[in-house]
C-alpha cells in the first residue's frame, strides 16, 4: 500500500501541520514528513472520518433507491468512513442474518464501515421484542437498536428493550413519535399547517415520547439515543435529563438545522420528512442546543427514495431525504460560519461522538500517530452550487438542489486508502480491511 502525506493542512482546523500515513495507520503528525504520494494541503482542512449514527440505505428490499454499496459511496463523498445502516429494510433488519448480510456488504464495498442498526421488534411491528441479543452476538456485532420509521411507542416493550441491551452495553435510538397524535400527520402542526390545509404534526408528539423514554432510561438506569430532535421543547427536555444525570444522547440533522417548515408553502415534497420541517424559532434552539452540547452530534438521517416516490402529490409523497453528501456543508454553513462551532468541535459532533455511542471501536479516534488513518481533507473556502444530479446516491430527492453550500470533501481515506480523491471518489485499491 502506498504511504500518504498531507502537507500544510490545518489539523482540525487549527495549525498547519503535516499528517503521514503508511499501510492503515497515522505514522507521523509534524513538518517535513515525507511520503510516496503527496497530497497539498494549503488552505484545507483535515478531520477524522465522519461517522454517521443514522443513514438509511435499502438494501435488502429497495435496491432501486439505495444500495449498501451506493449509500456507501455517498457517504464516502459527504466525508464518512462510518455510517450505521437502519433497519427499516425488506426484509426487516431484525435477525442476525439480516444484518450479517448488509455488514458484509457494506465491507465488500470498501467505501464506508456499515455498521447495520437492529429492529427493536419484529419487523418493526411494536409488539414482540426482535432476536437483540442474537443480533449483538453475530458477525456485525449490533449495539445499535432503532425501529426508527416507527415510535417504539409501547411503554413496556421499551423499558424491556432498554433493559435488555444493558447487559452487551447496547443503546436503542428512539425515532420519537406518538401515534396516535400523529395520524395522517403531513407536516409541522402550526398556523401554516393550517393554513395549507396539511394535517399537523404537533411538536408534542415528539416531546411527550421523549419525556416518557428519559424518565424510563432513568428508572432502567440504561443507556438511550433520541433520533432527530426538531423543537425547542425536545431541547428543554434533553438538557434537564442531562442536568439530573440521566444517560442520554441526542442527534439532530442537517436538515433541522438548515431548513424551516416554511418551505412546505411550495407544496414540494421534497420538503416532506419525517420529523416534518419545524419553526425557524425550533431551528434556532437546536442550533443553541447542539453548541451548547445538549444535543451531542448531527446524523444525516440519509433517506433516499425513488422519483417516483416523491414526484407526486404532497400527501402521497413518501417521508425522506438525502443527506450523507451535504452533511458536512450545511454544519458548516449553519454552525462554523456563524461562528456556533469550531472545526474541533465539528470532528466531535460527527465523527468522535457518533462513534462512541455506537460503540465503534476503530472510528472516530483522534488524529494521532498510530491510530487508524480515516481521515477526510475539506475545502472550507469552496462554494458549490448544489445539483441534484452530481450524485453517488441512486436517489435524487436533494432538498438543498439548487442551493450554494460552503465547503467541499477534497479527500477521505477509510484505513490509508482513498475513497475520494480530488473531489472525486475512486475506486477503493482493496477491499481488504474488513477486521480493522
Ligand atoms: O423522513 C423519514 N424517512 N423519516 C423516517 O423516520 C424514515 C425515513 C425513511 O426511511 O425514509
Ligand atoms: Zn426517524
Ligand atoms: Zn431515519
């Protein structure tokens, strides 16, 4: 394998600094270092390889919208080297053969770790707790546990879930959503919902799931995940759960932090996700949430779907969009252009905390010498002009189309080896790697 040297890039955003790397590992952080292959670093960034908590890719079932090895390819342009897959899939991720399978996939590929996320229950049906133990126990090691699509919104299968997972140090990621007061919910319940004559989706739905799960995670004394924040009062309610020591973690996307429910006034389902668009005061607070650490990283929530599916009208339209390939930029644009976040703090938010509520090992570790070489240099001077169809994803529903963004990937390296490589991916040299 060739060796590497990045010259003069600024090391999480701070000093110039030369960063080498041979066979997988960081060999030398200093000045002067030398390589086979050297890449200049002038004027760019160096981060540790993004992990991403919460990506959905189709395989197995749709792989007309997304495949392991497409999503993985996504989110080696969007920086990743780590994205944990949900379980939403066809069949249902709930048994160790499903996720061995799309775990193997995703180390095929050589693009990305795809670390596969388990079903809490039984093809996502809320009622029978799925094989969680079988599922931590295989090949892919599951500590991730999502019904995320659905609310796990049984009280009693989620303290047994959040019991459960205790014992191999497990966490289940909760997409918060009462059903019932969501029913045929389209978007952000509020005088626009009205107004466009949309069924509300109250931001109470979330909060009070939310409120219930924090207080069971403290009863159980386990460890929960809450997925896509969106409003001010699922902010309120994480930081006082925090403030009383209770052992939880949240995430917000890029989308909440960019995008506000306004835009549904085009009746674009592009704009159609689920948790919907909120406020622009909601966009606010998990902005102040996410700088002050109550909400502890960004994960994409990456939801591709076909034309098909969202080139249509707004009620038939499906829930979702992309995200693994804007990440990067809209945290940078919402967050270190105005200042909320330092690139440090960045590298935290997406790459060191994601992978330790996953439980990934060998992701997300610091930028040191004999740590593992996942790294991803970032153009933070570049602009680009967001389209649609400069894509690895097989899906196009991109909110942002049309959109400048701040910010390019200029390079990622998953164990040494380029992904991406001049703003654009290339083909993994080997897929060798699948046991570091
Ligand atoms: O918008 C969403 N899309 N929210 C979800 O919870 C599921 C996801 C999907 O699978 O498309
Ligand atoms: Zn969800
Ligand atoms: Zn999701």
């Amino acid at each position: 394998m060739s060796s590497y040297v990045i010259r003069g890039a600024r090391l999480l955003g701070n000093d110039p600094v030369d960063i080498a790397f041979a066979d997988g590992v960081i060999t030398g952080i200093g000045t002067g270092l030398d390589g086979d292959e050297v890449i200049d670093g002038t004027g760019l960034v160096t981060l540790p390889g993004l992990v991403d908590l919460h990506t959905h890719v189709r395989e197995p079932g749709r792989e007309d919208a997304e495949t392991v090895l497409t999503g993985s390819q996504a989110a080696a342009r969007g920086g990743f080297t780590c994205v944990h897959a949900m379980a939403n899939t066809s069949p249902v991720a709930d048994t160790a053969g499903v996720v061995e399978q799309v775990w193997r996939l995703g180390r095929e590929g050589g693009y990305c770790d795809v670390q596969p996320v388990g079903a809490v229950t039984v093809g996502l049906q809320g009622t029978q707790l799925a094989e969680l133990g079988a599922m931590a126990d295989s090949a892919a090691g599951v500590k991730v546990f999502s019904d995320d699509g659905k609310c796990v919104s049984d009280a009693v299968l989620m303290r047994r879930a959040l019991e459960y997972v205790k014992a191999f140090d497990g966490v289940i990621a909760q997409h918060a959503q009462e059903p019932r007061l969501t029913e045929g919910a389209q978007m952000n319940e509020g005088p626009l919902s009205g107004e466009l004559g949309l069924v509300g989706w109250p931001a109470v739905a979330e909060e009070a799931i939310i409120a219930r799960d924090v207080l069971l995670a403290e009863h159980v004394g386990s460890r929960l995940h809450v997925c896509h924040l969106s409003t001010r009062g699922s902010v309120e309610i994480i930081r006082w759960a925090k403030s009383r020591g209770i052992d939880v973690t949240a995430e917000v996307t890029p989308h909440h932090l960019l995008l506000s429910d306004d835009l549904v006034r085009s009746y674009d389902p592009i704009y159609k996700v689920n948790p919907p668009l909120r406020s622009n005061d909601d966009v606010e607070a998990v902005r102040d949430g996410l700088a002050d650490g109550t909400i502890d990283i960004v994960a994409t929530d990456h939801a591709p779907h076909p034309m098909e599916d969202k080139e249509c009208e707004w009620s038939a339209a499906a829930f979702g969009m992309l995200g693994l390939e804007t990440a990067l930029s809209v945290v940078q644009q919402t967050m270190v252009d105005t200042g909320r976040l330092t690139w440090e703090q960045v590298a935290q938010k997406m790459s060191a905390t994601p992978a330790e509520i996953g439980r990934v090992a060998n992701q997300g570790r610091p930028l040191a010498v004999g740590e593992p070489a996942n790294i991803v240099l970032v153009d933070p001077a570049a602009t680009r002009t967001i389209d649609a169809r400069d894509t690895a994803s097989l899906s196009r529903n991109n909110p942002y189309a049309g959109l400048t963004l701040p910010g390019e990937v200029v390079a990622t390296f998953l164990r040494g080896r380029p992904t991406v490589r001049d703003r654009v991916l290339v083909t993994p040299l080997s897929t060798e790697g699948a046991s570091a």
